[in-house]
C-alpha cells in the first residue's frame, strides 16, 4: 500500500536527532529519502548513549526504527 508521499523524494543532510527522525517519519508516510551522511562519523545522535553495552541504539529503541516494522 502506498502511502500519501509516495512519489516525494526528500534528501535528509540532518546529523542530529530530530533531522533523521523527520526523515524516519516521511519515509513511513512513503516518501523516498536519500540519507547524506558525514563520511567516517555518520549521524550524529548514533554515539549518543545509554545504553552502552547494548546491540541496539538509544535512538532505535526509543522510535522502534522502521527497518524492524512489518
């Protein structure tokens, strides 16, 4: 099912929380985004912790990435 952006394609340049989480949201309403990011480091809110120690991103556990939506 397409969503109402499909068809929009959004550049996302955005390095700290709230850029990629706009981007996350876009995509789920079915906008193509194309992420940039700064080659060596990436985004930003990725070395951003607790929880250290942990496989999963504090931003990912607390937006539930869209990669492990169905």
């Amino acid at each position: 099912m397409a969503g109402p952006l499909a068809g929009v394609h959004v550049l996302d340049l955005a390095r700290v929380l709230a850029g990629p989480y706009a981007a996350m949201l876009l995509g789920d309403l079915g906008a193509e985004v194309i992420k940039v990011e700064r080659p060596g480091a990436g985004d930003d809110t990725r070395h951003w912790g607790p929880p250290f120690g942990l496989k999963a991103r504090t931003s990912w556990l607390s937006t539930e990435a869209s990669e492990a939506r169905p």
